[in-house]
C-alpha cells in the first residue's frame, strides 16, 4: 500500500474547511459552494505510522447474537465492531440479513472476512444449543432483571451476546435462557440507543472485564 497524501483545505467564499486525499473526487473547488480554496495543511501518513503491533490473541471465545435485527446497515456495523473487539463468531437469525447483502457489506467495511458467521431461523432452538456446549448466554437488554454493563464477567471463556430487534427488542423466551442481563444507563431524553453502538459499549466493556 503507498503512503496517504492530503491537503487541508479553507474555502474563501464559504469558510468550509475539508481534506483533499490526492486522486479523490473532490477537487480544488470547494464542495460547498465551488468557491476558491487555498490549502491550509499538507500532510503525508506513512504506512509504518499507520500500523501499531497488534494485542495478543485473547484465549477467551466471543459470539454475538442478533435476533431479528431488520436494518442491513446496523448488521455491517456490528460485523466491523465485532471484529475490532475480536469476537469470533456472528449469528444471524430470523429475518436478520446476513453478508450476502450488499447493504451489510458497504458498512462491514470487509469485516466479514475476518469473522465467520452463520444463519439460523430459531433463535432460542439455537441458544439451547449454545448452552449444551457450555457457552455462557448474556443480553443486552431494557429488563428488571438487567445490571449495568460494566458488570459483564471476564471469567467466562465462552460467551455469546445477544442483541434483539430495533423495535421489539430481545424475545422474552431468550431471555429467560440468560445467564445474564444487562443494560446501558442513559442520562438523555432517549431511553435507548442504535443496536451497532450498544453494541460496541457492551464489547468494549466484555473486553475490558479481562
């Protein structure tokens, strides 16, 4: 891969200040207004920069569950998010799409490459099964039951996160499989937030329980 070449620029009719990557679309002109532009930056990031020694592969076996997840869109940023955070695994079940749409490939940003996935209409047939295997079943989920997410355990060496649909959540009869359920607080007006970044909080705090 070469290095990647970049200006800054400051549009002088609008004031827009917006990065120029050499051989992108947008050209000298501003994109705002097609006013003119003088460069602000330039910059190079050489390969070596980008590249940082990755953490050692974690013993710990990591899946996640969405059950019902309608948006294309949120799939393929779960898919990113889980490779990131180095789960293993992604199941996919009921109507949820699976990286054979484009939709979730445009947001997995190639993610599915690094994962394995698999798809399953049943998704409490599915977790019974999980169980027998000795995986430990949690949710991410509004419920009385539920405890804040900081409190997911870092002891468990097989454990798959369960994440329900936009609208109607996770189904009760998983949740009654759980070994744990838990919740975001919020501190908004909004009681909840988009699946793909409760998502990314709930991993980030799974992987930093280790």
């Amino acid at each position: 891969m070469s290095d990647l070449i970049f200006e800054i620029r400051v549009c002088e009719a609008c004031g827009l200040r917006y990065p120029l990557q050499q051989g992108h679309a947008f050209g000298i002109r501003c994109p705002h207004c097609l006013g003119e532009t003088k460069i602000a930056l330039e910059k190079t990031i050489h390969e070596e920069q980008k590249v940082r020694e990755k953490p050692e592969k974690s013993d710990y076996l990591r899946a996640v569950l969405l059950d019902n997840v309608r948006s294309a869109w949120n799939v393929g940023s779960v898919l990113r998010s889980a490779d990131g955070f180095g789960f293993s695994h992604v199941y996919l079940c009921g109507i949820t799409p699976t990286p054979e749409n484009e939709s979730v490939t445009k947001t997995s940003l190639g993610a599915e490459e690094y994962l394995t996935w698999s798809q399953h209409k049943d998704a409490v047939k599915l977790v019974k099964g999980l169980k027998k295997e000795g995986w430990k079943i949690f949710a991410l989920e509004e419920d009385k039951r539920a405890v804040h997410v900081n409190a997911l355990p870092a002891s468990d060496k097989k454990m798959c996160l369960i994440l329900g649909s936009e609208v109607t959540g996770v189904d009760p009869s998983l949740l009654d499989l759980c070994d744990g359920i838990f919740f975001i607080p919020m501190f908004g007006q909004k009681r909840s937030l988009n699946v793909a970044i409760a998502f990314s909080v709930a991993a980030y705090a799974a992987c930093a329980a280790e």
